[in-house]
C-alpha cells in the first residue's frame, strides 16, 4: 500500500469525522412529555388501540425514530418527583427533589426556554395541568420549593414565553394577570376565546380550569366543564410559533397521566394516554412537513407501575374482555367518589349502598363488585376530611382493588418509581437516543438548537 493511498483513506476518514460532528442541528424543537409515563402503560395503550383497531401516533413515532431508556434519579436521591425529573430534562442538570430548575445553593441554571429565548427563537409550554404544577413549571420558573405556586405564578408571566396554555387559573392573581397584560399577552380565561381570532401580535396565556383540567373521560361524559383537548391547544401553538423566523421550542405536557396513575385509576390513565397519543400524531404530522424539527418523547417518572397482570386458579392471561372492561368505565374513581361525597355533604348517608348507586351505572357491562367490595371503598372513603383531591387516594385504591379481577390492572405502589423510563423521538439529534441514557441528556439535543439559532445571524431589524 502507497503512501499516498494511505494519506487518501486517511482523508477520507477525516471527512467522514467531520461530516459527523457537523450533522445538522434541529431548527425546532416539540418535546412532548407525558408525565408519569411508563413502557407498562404505553402497552395498555398499544393493546386497547389495536383492540380497536386504530393506528398510534406513539408507536408511529418509535418505529421511525429512536429510543432509549432514561434514568430519572435526581440529586441526592434514587427516587424523584416531578418537578426534579422535569427540571433534569429541561435544564440537563440534576436537580433535588422538590425544587424547579434551582441547585441548593440558589445556582438557577438555564431552562431549555431560557436558552432558546435568548437565541432569539419562540417558545411555548401547553399542560392540561396547572401551569404552575411542578411538573411544567419546572421549564418556566426557578424555585426552591415547588409549592410556592403564587410566586410561581408570577414568574411565568415574567418569563415572556410566547404561547402558554394550560389550567391553574386560580393560582394567577388580579396582579399577575395585569402583569402579563402589560407584557404583551393576549389573556384567556375561557376556552370559548380559542374560537374566535386570536391577535397574531400578542402574546398568549390561556388559563382554562382553576387548577389541573378535568380527565378527558370525565370531559367526554359530560362530567365535567369542557377544556380543550391538548392536540388543540398544540396544532394553535404549532401555528402561531412555527412562523418565528429562528424556529421554536414548544414543551407539550400530558399531564394526567401522573395523576390517574397515582388513583391507580386505569381507565382514566387510558383516556389521557390517548390524548397524549393525538398530541404526538399532530406533532409527527408538524415533524413530517418539516424535518428539520427535532421531536422528543419523555416523562419525569414511572408513576405507580402499571402491568396487566394474569391470574392463576382458573388461569387467566388477559384479552379483549379485560380491555373492553377498563375502555368501557364512563368517568374517573375522582369524579365518582367526588360525588359520592358531594351528597354525603348534602345530608346523605355515606355508606356501600350509595357508592354503589353512584360508581356501578358508570362500571362496563359485566362488571359487577360484591357487598364486601362496596364496604372496603366506603371505609376507605370515610377516613379523612377530603379538602384536597389526593385524600381520595385511599378510597381510589380500594376501588381498583376491588376491579382487579375485571381489569387485571396491577399497580406496584401509589407513588413514583425509580424504573428508567421512556425517551425516544426523531428528527435532528435523536440519533442519539440509544441505550441507557441520564434523563439530563435530552437537554443536550434540545440546545443544539439554541445554539444553532444563536449562531444564526438575526432578522434584519430597524435600528435606532
Ligand atoms: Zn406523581
């Protein structure tokens, strides 16, 4: 072999390296993250979807692109909560349990939205959570403690996003609302608003239940006020923030599925698994019109660890029956038990016999509990003042409990998990999701495009 063979393959392999470190950065970014998502209930969904057979966008998504495993572990713990896993993603360091984008020592490293402000890109947050849950606040605000959600509130309207959508009405006082006038935003405080013509020049903060939205099966039955569904709330900020001339990075947050998990409420779980489903097809369908957008799919979390599980004695190994069962209950063990309390309240005895006449109508057919079924969810249901929805977790509990045998839902705990957890996408730099991966590691592709627009020379804009 020649020397100068040798210097050619040794050129060629040069270029080769280059043309590597020199892929393309994404020009946007749609981190769709459905907190409290876990390889368990991705199954339910892919299971019940093809039940009907209907196509899914998630899958859709993992066929096309790539996929790792993420560890959540936050700082100091093995174990995380939701605004830490969130602030992992959004800031690529880890962050202690409890606190939003803010290290201990006060440090407040940059949010991925700060970066991409200050590149000069648009950016949105959706939730059909509180905006000021920890969950999505946690890419809005640097907070030590995540229930300050008063101050929390404030600093999201301070933070000059372009689209923010969600619930947490009532954490927004008179003063922040004004505040966020004044800076810009077009406020809605009512999803009717979404109908008639937005201005294209202002700012959006939409806030359209007082706290967290109701579960689409309760908005579905008609139990609840109606919210958009979070597909909406994305195809608006799609269209509002893809026209920015240096791209976009829109955080998309399903955040109910944390919370159905925590009841260990599978039907409800299922409902907001396939809201996140319609979310990730109008994202896929954005990323197909414009490949050059990076689209990511996480969570903070495992919540609950579901499984459908088997039986033995006689066997039973799950089928359509099971999934038609958890598919075909007509409102949340929340809303339910809600009103069950409710006409406690109004004077009526709480007792099985009024848990019953109120839970059984909205079971599926076939499904039906016993006496000593009714009896464990109304014990379970009078321990506590219920002044806050999670009081209700005993009773939610006892409930699928007693629906175990009808759904085969298993759930391993009413808390969080330190299981490694989803994380794939396509487009630009997803081509680094393989393996085992730290959940920080997402931010690191969601920079390449900060830096890419930082990097881009800005508009032509009229200089004083
Ligand atoms: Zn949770």
């Amino acid at each position: 072999v020649s020397a100068r063979t040798l210097a050619a393959a040794l050129a060629l392999l040069l270029c080769a390296g280059r043309a590597r470190a020199q892929a393309p950065a994404p020009r946007s970014v749609i981190l769709l993250l459905a907190d409290g998502l876990s390889w368990g209930q991705l199954q339910l969904l892919h299971d019940e979807l093809a039940r009907e057979k209907l196509p899914s966008a998630l899958e859709d998504v993992l066929a096309a692109g790539h996929t790792a495993y993420c560890e959540t572990a936050p700082l100091g713990a093995l174990v995380v909560e939701s605004g830490a896993g969130s602030s992992a993603v959004a800031t690529g360091v880890k962050i202690a349990n409890r606190s939003l984008s803010e290290l201990p020592d006060g440090t407040r490293p940059p949010t991925i939205l700060d970066l991409a402000r200050r590149a000069g890109m648009a950016t949105g947050l959706i939730s059909t959570g509180r905006l000021t849950h920890a969950g999505p606040a946690a890419f809005l605000a640097h907070q030590k403690e995540r229930d300050n959600e008063y101050a929390i509130a404030r600093a999201i309207v301070e933070t000059g996003t372009d689209v923010l959508l969600g619930g947490g009405r009532n954490r927004f006082t008179p003063s922040a609302l004004g505040r966020a006038e004044a800076a810009g935003y077009a406020v809605l405080l009512d999803s009717r608003q979404l109908d008639a013509d937005l201005p294209a020049e202002k700012k959006l903060l939409g806030l359209f239940a007082d706290d967290g939205f109701p579960y689409s099966i309760d908005r579905d039955a008609g139990r609840a006020a109606p919210v958009p569904d979070l597909a909406r709330l994305e195809a608006l900020a799609l269209e509002r923030l893809s026209r920015a001339p240096k791209g976009f990075v829109l955080v998309v947050n399903s955040r109910l599925v944390d919370e159905a998990a925590h009841y260990h409420d599978a039907a409800a779980m299922l409902g907001e698994l396939r809201a996140t489903d319609r979310a990730a097809r109008v994202a896929l369908d954005f990323v197909r019109a414009h490949p050059d957008t990076l689209l990511l799919v996480t969570t903070n979390h495992d919540t609950a660890g579901y499984g459908m599980e088997y039986r033995a004695n006689p066997a039973r190994w799950g089928g359509d029956g099971e999934l038609a069962r958890i598919a075909g209950q007509k409102a949340s063990y929340l809303s339910l038990l809600s009103e069950v309390h409710a006409r406690e309240r109004a004077g009526e005895t709480l007792d099985a016999a009024l848990i019953r006449g109120v839970v059984a109508p909205r079971l599926a057919e076939g499904v039906a509990l016993n006496d000593a079924d009714w009896a464990a969810v109304a014990a379970a249901l009078s321990v506590g003042p219920k002044r806050r929805p999670f009081e209700y977790s005993p009773a939610t509990h006892a409930l699928a409990a007693a629906l175990e045998p009808y759904y085969l839902a298993s759930w391993n705990t009413g808390t969080h998990l330190s299981n490694p957890v989803p994380c794939f996408g396509l487009g630009p730099g997803s081509e680094s999701l393989r393996g085992l991966l730290q959940n920080t590691a997402l931010f690191g592709m969601m920079k390449a495009a900060a830096d890419r627009a930082a990097a881009t020379s800005s508009p032509a804009r009229a200089r004083p």
